[in-house]
C-alpha cells in the first residue's frame, strides 16, 4: 500500500499534515532500504483494524488489508532473526497458530450469517463484525457469544442453503479441531495474526464463485 494510505489507516481521523510528514519520513527508509518496519506503527495499524465502528464498511476493509500488509513486511523482516517468518497470500489451510485460527474462526462465522442475512433481505452488520473489537481483545469468551449468535441463522439456512450450511458448519469443526485445548480456551488478547487468518479466509471466499443466492 501507498504511504499515504498506510498513513490513514494508522491514524485515522486523527491524521494531521505533521503526522503525516512523520511516517513519510520513517517508512521511505523502510522501503528504500528494507529496513524494518517500526513496531509502534504496526501496532497502531493493528488497533485501528480492530475498530470497524469508526469508519465506513469499505475503508474498514481496506485497513485490514493494509495492517495486513504491514504485519506480513514486520514479521518478514523482524528485528530478531529467529522470529522471522513469511506468510502466504492465500489462506493457510495447515497454519494451527491460536491467533490465525481465530482470525479464520472469526471470518467463517462472518460469511455464514451473512449469506443468511441476504436470504431474509436484511441489510445490516453480522455479528462478527459488531464483536469485531471484543473479540480481538477476548477471543474466546466472545467467541462463545458469537456460536450462540448464529443459531438462528443457521436455521434460515436449513431447506434453502442446505449444502452451503453443511460446508460451513465442516469448516469451523476442521478449524477448531486445530486447536491445542489450551490455546483455545485462553482468553489473552490476539495479535496481527489474527487479521491475517480473518483477511484471507475472507479472500478465499471471494475468489471462489458462489451459487445465487435464494430469495
């Protein structure tokens, strides 16, 4: 993304002329010469990406591409050599990182209560979204509230998207089965990997074509 853009999605609304000049002046450095990119901004970026509710749906989206971007260029290019790591663009079906599965956890639950919306010709945020924030900071407890959150649009898609419903409810058992029992019930807050696992799974979803959707 463009230093402008990653610019606006650290700062948001709070994006001056000097702020500006600032992270200009240390990202040229980071691109230029592969430097490594300032944790501080990363972080910043992560917990704009975590707050959907502040802005318009389409410019949330597109800070959680950005963050993504900015996590994937800091772990590639990470201070301490043995911490460094590459992701791939796609979604990462072997990955069994706590904070990536709960991202991908996050993203089928989006997509399953979204196609039930559309079904009923409801126009509004799921519950993923609304939880987007909480459940960044406290994944399974508010994970918890977001199962119990989708029984009834799991029963709007019974006898309508039978076949979408199945394969929905497949992916979060094979994505939960990845989980160590530890690491799932722990309730400490995620890191940027969790945009991670949500942004591409999100991907994965958009790339592939889904049948019409039945009024």
């Amino acid at each position: 993304p463009s230093i402008y853009h990653i610019a606006q999605a650290v700062y948001g609304s709070f994006l001056s002329t000097s702020l500006k000049k600032n992270i200009y002046a240390r990202l040229l450095p980071c691109i230029v010469e592969q430097r490594s990119i300032p944790l501080d901004v990363v972080r910043s970026a992560i917990r704009q990406a975590c707050n959907p509710h502040g802005c318009e749906n389409w410019e949330w989206e597109r800070n959680v591409g950005i963050d993504c971007s900015l996590y994937k260029g800091f772990m590639v290019r990470h201070p301490e050599v043995t911490k460094r790591r590459y992701y791939s663009m796609s979604v990462d079906e072997v990955c069994v990182s706590r904070d990536y599965l709960y991202g991908r956890l996050l993203a089928v639950a989006e997509k399953l209560e979204d196609v039930a919306l559309k079904i009923s010709g409801e126009n509004r945020q799921t519950t993923a979204v609304r939880y987007f924030q909480q459940f960044a900071q406290r994944p399974f407890t508010t994970w918890r509230n977001i199962e119990l959150a989708l029984i009834p649009y799991k029963n709007k898609l019974k006898g309508k998207r039978d076949g979408f419903l199945i394969n929905k409810e497949k992916e979060l058992d094979e994505i939960m089965n990845k989980f160590s029992r530890e690491e799932f019930i722990s309730d400490n807050a995620l890191s940027g990997e969790f945009l991670l696992g949500y942004h591409s799974q999100k991907m994965a979803y958009r790339q592939v074509q889904e049948e019409p959707v039945e009024s």
